[in-house]
C-alpha cells in the first residue's frame, strides 16, 4: 500500500455551499472530449512518477502476504472453480478501481481542485444527492474507519505471517544442530524446543515500535527499495519450487466444498484490496491520462501472477497447503533463506501500512495538545496502535483465518462495494442508465454477501480452532 504522505488531504468547500450559477460553471451536464483531457493534464506535474514508476508501485501495492495465501485460497474453491473465481474477481476489482478514478475526476471538476482521496470523493459523491448532503461528512469518515480496519488487519497480518515463518525457521535450525550432536554422541533420543508463535510476537514487539517512530517514511526509501529487492527474489524462487515439484499424477477436488468458498472469498479480496493506491498515484503521475491503461496493465499482471501461483502451490502442496505457501517450503537452507528474506521485506512494509491509519487517527488527537506535548503524544499514540495490533494478533495467531477476516470485514467494503454505489452518487444529476445501476447493484452486492458470509465463516472457524485446536478444524493448516 502507498504510504498516505502521497495524499492531499486538504478540504474544499461542499458542493451544498456552491451557488446553483456556480455549480452550473464549475459542472456544466455534458463534459465535451477535450474538458477530461485538460483536466488531466493539469493534474500532472514534472516531479511527479513516471508510467514505469506507476506500474512498479501498482504492482507493489498488490503483491503481498496475500499472494502467499492464495494456494490456499484455491484450495478453498477447487482447482478449477479457485482459479476461474480469482480471475472474475480480478476483473471486477479492475473495474471498480477504474470506477473510482472516473468518479474522482467528475468530482475534482466540480470542485476546481486537482485530486481528491477516497474518502473525499464518497463525502462529495453523497453531496449530489440532496437527502444525503447533511450526512456527507459520515460517508468520509465511513471510508476512513475501514481504510483504518484494512491497514491496522494488514499489521495483524504482519505479525502472524512473521512469528509462523521466523518460528520455523529457528526450529529447523535447532532441528538441524541437534541432528549433528546426535551423529556426534550417538544419542538416538534428543528434544527439540519449540516456542509458541505469540511469543515470536512479543519478541517482534519492540523492534516495530521503534520502526514506526520513524519521523519520515523517506529514511526508509533505502531500505523499502532492498525489500522490495529480496521479495521479488524470494517469490521468484517460491514459484520455480512450487512449478518445479508439482504432485503427479493431479487429484485435487476440482470444486471445493461450498461452506469453504466464503473463506476463498475473504483471502482473495484481501489479495486484491489494492484500490487504495489508485488514487495516491494518479494524482501523482506527470501524464495521469496514461493513468487508465497503466492501471489495466498492472492489474493484469497482478491478477494472472495470483491465477498462476493459487493454482501452482495448491497442485504442489495439495490439501496440505498452509496459511502462507512458505510455511511449506522444505527446510533446506535455501528456501530458509527465502522465509528470512521474505520476512525482512514484510517487515519494513509495515511502516509503511502503518502510516495510514496513523496519519488518520493521530493528527486530530495531537493538535488538541499543548506544543511541548506534542512530540510524547504522538509517540505514545503511535506505540498503543502498534500494541493494540500485536494483542489482536496474539488473541488470532491464525495467518489463513486472520487474512480472510480481515479481507471479509473491510477490504470488501473499499474494493466492491463503495465504488459502484460511489458511481451512482457521483452521476446522479447527469442521470445514469438503468444497465449501470443493476450493474452497481450487483457487484454491491456480490461484494456485501461475500462480506457476510466470509466474516461469519471465519469468525466461526476462529472459535472453533481455538476450541477445540487446529486438527479438529476444516479449513487450511496450521
């Protein structure tokens, strides 16, 4: 995700406080061809990111810890259903990304300004509807609290995916040095410890603290570079293992079980949920009217690499698939290597995600405080939220249950179903077609009954997981 100092967070006027000549000026009921064109072209700037520049970050903001979960995923729907699934919800994803940029530019000339955030453009989007304008304001801040559920849930992620994979590989290494001090003493009876993976997050605990007091997210541009270096390495050589070593002769379930599809649904929405970028980095392109196709490019590499490697690790690993594809990687030094070098990148992303929710919840409390405390209180704040992720993390240290949780509660709302309802706010007065509402409608829809269901799934599976432990589960391997 894009760090959020690469949004304008500055306030225009509501469309209620504009004259009817001024909104009549400002949004004329028919846009000629060449308005969009200087409008985009005022958006540009010469510092602003080029189209490779652009396509590197789409592709970043997608490419995470969901990417390892989506063998799983497929597991979930089947292997034919799973990848057929990820490629519609790719497609629908697409579109409503493309959706919000539309909407985003439609409101931007009304209002005179060069760009508006997500949340803006929904508090706009519901002042052109006259029995909504008083309830604006709720609609940001609506938007604002699940960008904050997203982000925080991304951190508990974090946490998760980094005790599971850490706690392996210091267990492989203790499996190996006592492997050598028995061929060494001929023991033939030697225990190997074992910490459970909370611990791993106490131990994380500290070391993130102190990263997100980072004051500004440019010192970490070295380091976010050589992650983003490793990650491409490691994942590069997670497929190459999982092509490589596929499970012959092929009898895997071609359809999952239906109680499990909401579970697909959770983990492949969160893979997905990368709309939050969108916005960010148009607004930020020297030439955003390339912004479109970039968007479609990347998107698409985005969605066949999901497609490729969902359906690659599952027909390697089978139904003993993981949480996360290298919670299965053999325990050669190697692909140890690889959990390390994947865990490093993950790490210093979550400044990185950090820095949305922080930049929404902790200004307004800060500014409320003398100017000595100001500094001790945004660092108090900043380390209760890291707290606060970590305990939640602790209560839920289940990687596959946490993602689809988290991509069930939040990401289904910011991926499916605002922009549609989103786009039949912003068009209201032009008037839009009764295809493009049922259109809206549906993928609404689709987007709210999936939310249901893959809350409900999960939450169940977490109660029953903690229950009556993971071996009398149904969904994924601990």
């Amino acid at each position: 995700m894009l760090a959020s100092s690469d949004i304008d967070r500055g306030e225009a006027p509501l469309l209620s406080d504009q004259n009817p000549s001024e909104m009549d000026a400002l949004c004329p009921s028919t846009l000629g061809p060449s308005r969009p064109q200087r409008r985009y072209e005022r958006f540009g700037e010469q510092s602003g990111t080029t189209v490779l520049q652009t396509l590197i970050h789409i592709l970043k903001g997608n490419i995470g810890t969901g990417l390892l979960s989506l063998p799983l995923a497929v597991k979930n729907a089947g292997l034919v259903l799973g990848p057929v699934s990820l490629l519609g919800m790719g497609i629908i994803a697409l579109h409503c990304m493309e959706v919000l940029v539309k909407c985003s530019h439609h409101l931007s000339a009304k209002l005179n300004r060069p760009s508006l955030t997500y949340s803006e453009a929904v508090q706009y989007g519901m002042e052109n509807v006259s029995w909504l304008r008083r309830h604006s304001h709720f609609g940001k801040q609506t938007v604002n609290l699940f960008l904050v559920i997203t982000q925080l849930g991304f951190c508990c992620v974090y946490f998760v995916f980094l005790s599971d994979n850490i706690k392996q590989v210091v267990e492989a290494a203790n499996a190996t040095t006592i492997s050598c001090q028995i061929n060494h003493t001929n023991q033939t009876q030697v225990s190997v410890p074992s910490f459970d993976s909370r611990i791993y997050m106490l131990f994380f605990l500290p070391a993130f603290v102190l990263l997100v007091f980072t004051p500004s997210l440019k010192y970490l541009a070295p380091l976010s570079l050589v992650a983003n270096v490793v990650m491409t390495l490691s994942l590069a050589l997670i497929y190459f293992y999982s092509v490589t070593n596929i499970r012959y002769p092929i009898d895997l379930p071609k359809v999952g079980r239906a109680r499990d599809y909401p579970l697909f649904f959770g983990t492949a929405i969160f893979a997905f949920e990368g709309i939050g970028v969108v916005l960010p980095l148009e607004n930020k392109m020297q030439k955003p009217k390339s912004f479109l196709w970039v968007l479609y490019l990347g998107m698409g590499t985005v969605t066949l690499l999901y497609i490729s490697l969902g359906t690659v690790g599952y027909m390697c690993f089978g139904a003993d698939i993981g949480g996360s594809i290298t919670l299965n990687l053999p325990n050669c030094w190697m692909y140890q290597a690889v959990k390390l070098l994947y865990c490093f990148g993950i790490f210093i992303t979550f400044a990185l995600q950090f820095y949305v929710p922080a930049e929404i919840l902790i200004p307004p409390v800060v500014a409320r405080v003398s100017d000595s405390w100001k500094r001790p209180v945004d660092l108090l704040l900043r380390t209760s939220l890291v707290i606060f992720t970590c305990a939640l993390a602790i209560l839920i240290p289940m990687l596959d249950l946490v993602i689809s949780l988290v991509g069930s509660v939040s990401s289904s709302f910011l991926a499916l179903i605002f922009p549609p309802l989103l786009q039949i706010l912003t068009f209201h007065r032009e008037g839009v077609s009764p295809l493009v509402v049922l259109k809206n409608v549906l993928i609404s829809l689709i987007g709210f009954v999936g939310f249901v269901s893959g809350t409900y799934v999960a939450i169940h599976q977490i109660i029953s997981r903690s229950t009556h432990g993971p071996e009398e589960a149904s969904y994924g391997v601990q």
